[in-house]
C-alpha cells in the first residue's frame, strides 16, 4: 500500500512520462491537489516545528514514544526530491522546534519577518502548476541558510558554545594537568579501597579541594562538574577497584541543542581512560619513591635491579602515551574545532565537526580499536598488580617479578 510522499512520486512519475494532452492535464490536477497537503506540512515543520501528520504520511516523524526526538525516513520521502533536500527540511524544522520551545523565555529563532518570507515562498512554490525542482531546492537552500545563521548566533555567540567545550576540553579530557594531578593526588588514600556507601560525596569534597589549590573553585563553568560514582560492572578490570567514575557536566540552553546526552558519554568514555591512566601513573611514581627511600646495601640493590627497570619501563611507556594522546591527538583536534566554529558560518557544518572530533579522539586513544584497547587494559593491569607488589609487599617476589616482565614485553610486542 501507498501512502503519503509514495504517492505523491507515484503521480509524478506517471505525468513525467504521460504524452496523452488529457491524461497529463488528469494528473496534473491530481498532483496540485496532494501537493497542497504535502505543502501544508512542508510549512507546519519549517516554520513552526510542528508535525501536523494524523496518517503517518509525511516523512518525518517521532523516533519511538518521546515527544522531543524527530527523525527523517527515508521510504516516505518523495522521489522527485533528494535525500539531501529532504535533510535540510528535516534541519530547518528540527532547529525551529529546538530553539522556539526550549527558549527559555528568549526570542524564537525565526522572527515575523522570517516567517512570512517562509510562509510566502512555500505557498508561491505550492500554487505552480508543475513541480519546479530546481526552484524547490533553491527555496529551501535559503530557508537552511537563514536557519542556519540564526542557529550559530544563538548556540555559538549567545550560547558561548567555545567556553564550553574549552570546559569539556580541560575536565573530561583532562587539558588541566596541574588541576587533574592535584585531584589524583589528593584522592589517591581514597581511591586505594573499596568504595562505600558516602564515597561519592568524600571524592567531590577532594575534587572541590583540588579546585581550590588551582584557584578553579570560583570558575563558573567548573562549577557545572561534578564526580558521580556509576555502579561498578562486573567487566570492570580489576585497576579500575570498582571506581566507576563520571564526569557530569550541567549543560543549559542554548547549549543542550547542540550537545546530547550520547556525546556527553563519550566524553565519559575518554575521561574514564585517561583517569585510569593519569592515576596509574601517579602509583608508579609512588613506586620509585618507594624504592628510592629504601636503606640498601650493594647485594640488595642489585636484587632489586629488576624492580627497578621494570618501573622505568612502565612509566616511560605511559609517560608517553599520555604526551602522545594530550599532545599529538587531543590537542591539535581541538584546535582545528575551534577553528572552524570561529570560521564557519554554518551550524550544521560546525556541528559535524564536532562529531568527528570526537570520532578522532577515540580513535586516537584507541578506544574503538578493541585488540589495542584490550591490550592497553591488560597494560594497565600489569603495571598495577607491579605497584601493588611493590608498595604492599615488604619483600619483592623476584618469581613474580619475572613474570610480569615478561608479560608486558609481550604486550608491547603485540602493540
């Protein structure tokens, strides 16, 4: 069964190829009066945000049961517009509904004089006795063009959307180095035992310490951040001692049109990696320290020779990691962000860059490469069960010792 935009490319394909003079006069009429339908919810979406749509007939629709997700089906999109055209309709209706009833009290995104013009071209566009696409698609490419400049100005310039991820840039992904050291350090007794029923609030109070020590604590968008302690899964590796930490970050509108729940986890995702890093670094360090203070004499030095090289070997290897995704991966994605959001003048374009920066930045951690990933966790469980023995044991288990040698040199090979 047909329906709706189906329909509709069936007339018109029928009054393409039609030569009959009263036929094809037949189907014009025809195809006049669905378009005016057709045109009607045109409107109601691109000047309103609204979908008038009581047959499931126009080709956006409610994703699942909530009122707030709209999406673009593909099967219901009329054959004689592209897939493209129909994308920057579904954009400048999708923008409207964003911004006009999450305005909090400001101005719509469209203003009366918009709308008119909007109003006016798509009835100008509805009246013509034979479906112009070249015409369609010029109109609409304007309508997305004004959107698109309204949107900028209100979620890039209003919205200050460069502070916030400057904010995203510098606490889920760590840029705040001295801020993130403090915190770990600070939180390092905590964090070495189970965590119990007020944990949550002991590691905020830390993490508000650490602020403090780095003159943060007054920052209003680190005031948007704080540390929420997830349920530790069964798969968690052992490193991580059931601290499932994330990052919340409050975002507020105009902002939370352009960042979604689902970026916000990723960001989570590289923010847990480069903790569990940041902090097994930390315990390698101590672990010098460790073997620095103790009274040896020349036989017990060259006993603990493997202890020690084993530890040079490890902090070097994160040590470098952590230069290389901060530096070579992080860094110089998020400039080429912020580039482009202080150069384009189109939301859309601002928008998928963002998504791929943080496509780039998984990929960069390795995150989305599961052999490398898995052995990087393998990595930092080596290196933890090596602090462990070190700083809990009073004397080193050479057996062990050779052990875990061995296995993170097979580790690095596989890398």
């Amino acid at each position: 069964k047909l329906k709706g935009g189906q329909i509709l490319g069936l007339v018109y394909q029928e009054l393409t190829e039609c030569g009959i003079p009263c036929l094809q006069s037949a189907l014009e009429c025809l195809f006049i009066s669905c378009n005016r339908v057709w045109y009607d919810q045109l409107t109601s979406w691109m000047v309103y945000g609204l979908v008038t749509d009581p047959y499931h007939e126009f080709f956006i629709a409610r994703e699942g049961t909530s009122d707030e997700s709209y999406g673009l089906l593909a099967d219901r999109v009329p054959v004689f517009i592209s897939l493209q055209v129909a994308d920057s309709v579904f954009f400048v209706g999708d923008s409207v509904r964003l911004l006009s009833f999450n305005s909090k009290g400001g101005a719509p995104i469209l203003s009366s004089g918009d709308v008119l013009t909007f109003v006016a071209a798509l009835r100008s566009l509805a009246s013509l006795p034979v479906f112009n696409i070249k015409l369609f698609e010029n109109v609409i490419g304007k309508m997305r063009a004004i959107v698109a400049a309204h949107l900028r100005n209100r979620v890039v310039v209003e919205g200050q959307l460069a502070r916030h991820l400057h904010a995203l840039r510098d606490y889920l992904l760590m840029a705040k180095g001295d801020f993130w050291q403090a915190f770990i350090t600070e939180s390092r007794s905590l964090l070495s035992l189970a965590p119990k029923i007020n944990a949550e609030h002991d590691l905020n109070i830390l993490f508000q310490q650490a602020a403090g020590k780095n003159s943060l604590d007054g920052e209003d968008l680190f005031n948007k951040c704080v540390l929420k302690l997830n349920k530790a899964a069964v798969t968690d590796p052992p490193f991580t001692g059931g601290w499932n930490i994330r990052l919340q970050y409050k975002l507020e509108w105009p902002v939370d049109s352009f960042l979604k729940r689902e970026d916000l986890d990723k960001y989570n995702q590289i923010f847990r990696f480069m903790f569990h890093l940041k902090r097994i670094q930390l315990e390698l360090q101590c672990a010098w320290a460790h073997l620095q203070r103790k009274q040896l004499n020349k036989k017990e030095r060259a006993e603990l020779m493997t202890s020690w090289i084993l530890r040079k070997n490890m902090s070097l290897l994160l040590d470098n990691l952590s230069f290389y995704f901060q530096v070579d991966v992080i860094e110089p994605e998020f400039l080429a962000l912020v580039t482009c959001i202080n150069e384009s003048v189109d939301f859309a374009e601002i928008k998928q860059k963002h998504l791929s920066f943080v496509s780039t930045v998984e990929q960069g951690l390795f995150l989305t490469t599961v052999p490398v990933s898995r052995s990087l966790g393998d990595i930092f469980q080596l290196c933890f069960e090596f602090t462990n023995l070190t700083l809990h044991s009073s004397n080193s288990d050479p057996t062990k010792l050779a052990h875990l040698n061995q296995e993170a040199f097979k580790l690095v090979q596989l890398m």
